[in-house]
C-alpha cells in the first residue's frame, strides 16, 4: 500500500498538513555567487522543471552559460511549505523541481527546453530511472503564455523525435507554475558541495533537434 501511494499524486484529503511558515532561506548560490531568490536584477527571467532527482538536475543549469541563478525545491502539489522528509512519503502531491534564473539576452527559453527533454527520460511516469514516486515525473512549469506555448511545441516536436528512434509517449506534465517552496539549505546546489554526490539525471541519447 505504501508503494501504491507513492506513483499516485493524492487527494487533498490524504496529503499532510504542512505549516504556515516558509523555509528558511539562504540566499546566496554556492557556485554562482548571485541570490536564488527573487529580487533579481532587470532582464532575469525564470523558469521551471523537473526531470528527476533535482541534485543533478541543478548542476545541469547551473552549467548553463546565460543561466544567472538556480533553485531546488517543491512544486505542483498539496502541503504547504513541505520539507524533504515529508515529500519523500508520498504524501505532499509535489515534485522534485529546479528554478532556473535566466538572461534572455544571453541563453532562449527555447534552449533550455532542448536542455531539459536531452537531459533525462520524459516517458517513465512517475519514475526516473532507479528512482521511483510522484516526487520525480517529469514536469514543465511555466510562468506565461509564451513559455506554455513553447512548451507545447517542444513536446510535440520531441515527441516525434522519440517515436522515430522507437521510445513510447511522453509523460510530462506542463502546467502553469504553482507555488514553489525552497528545499532545505543543504539540497540547494548539492552537487557543487558533494560532487562524488548520487546523480540520476540521465538522457535518452535522442538529439532534440534532427
């Protein structure tokens, strides 16, 4: 039953109750320098995804020249300002995503899209790779109607790119951005701490541009 519960987003009557008060954030990227919370300075947008186990996910972006700042953290469920613990029951509805803080100027929404469909296996569900739970779908967040839009297209685009080389349909959710809660101070760029840290983020081999 337990197990059964974590592939299942659950309903708000079986999610935990969580708190009214925030984590507490320190707002300084370890490997950047720049703050991972809003204010940013003009011309920063943001983006949102998650592709996994966001430990690598992160250091994905971060890598990413145009990319001014990252954030781990929780999104698209039910309890409110959740911890790590109580996600990894299965019982909050969020997943496992990566804030991206980018200049526009310097790197398109566009190329970070091509990033994240290269960059793991959108066709799992509630699952990817070894790592198994609603924590780790595959998802797109978006915070207008132009990255919606865009999100729209990559999939169907991707999608074709998939079926050609023999996978099966993509699973990824792309909603509008919900409330996102920063994850606890040691998961935020984990990797750059820790680099002989887990890191599950892995692609399919399928170039998303032909």
């Amino acid at each position: 039953m337990f197990n059964s519960k974590k592939i299942v987003i659950p309903s708000p009557a079986e999610a935990l109750p969580g708190r009214d008060h925030a984590m507490p954030i320190y707002n300084e990227h370890f490997v950047l320098g720049h703050p991972i919370a809003p204010p940013m300075p003009p011309g920063i947008e943001q983006a949102m995804f998650g592709m996994g186990c966001f430990w690598g996910v992160e250091r994905k972006f971060w890598q990413c020249a145009g990319v001014y700042s990252t954030a781990v953290g929780y999104t698209g469920g039910i309890t409110p300002n959740t911890t790590y613990d109580e996600l990894c029951t299965g019982l909050t509805g969020h997943n496992e995503v990566v804030k991206v803080f980018f200049n526009a100027d310097d790197i398109a929404y566009d190329a970070l899209l091509q990033l994240f469909w290269e960059s793991h296996n959108p066709t799992q569900g509630m699952q990817q790779g070894n790592d198994i739970g609603t924590q780790y779908r595959s998802g797109i967040y978006t915070f207008n109607d132009e990255q919606y839009a865009l999100a729209m297209t990559s999939k169907a685009h991707y999608q074709a790119q998939l079926s050609q080389a023999g996978y099966g349909e993509i699973t990824t959710e792309i909603l509008p951005a919900s409330t996102f809660y920063y994850a606890e101070r040691y998961h935020q760029q984990y990797l750059a701490k820790e680099p002989m840290g887990y890191c599950g983020v892995g692609g399919l081999g399928v170039p998303f541009k032909a």
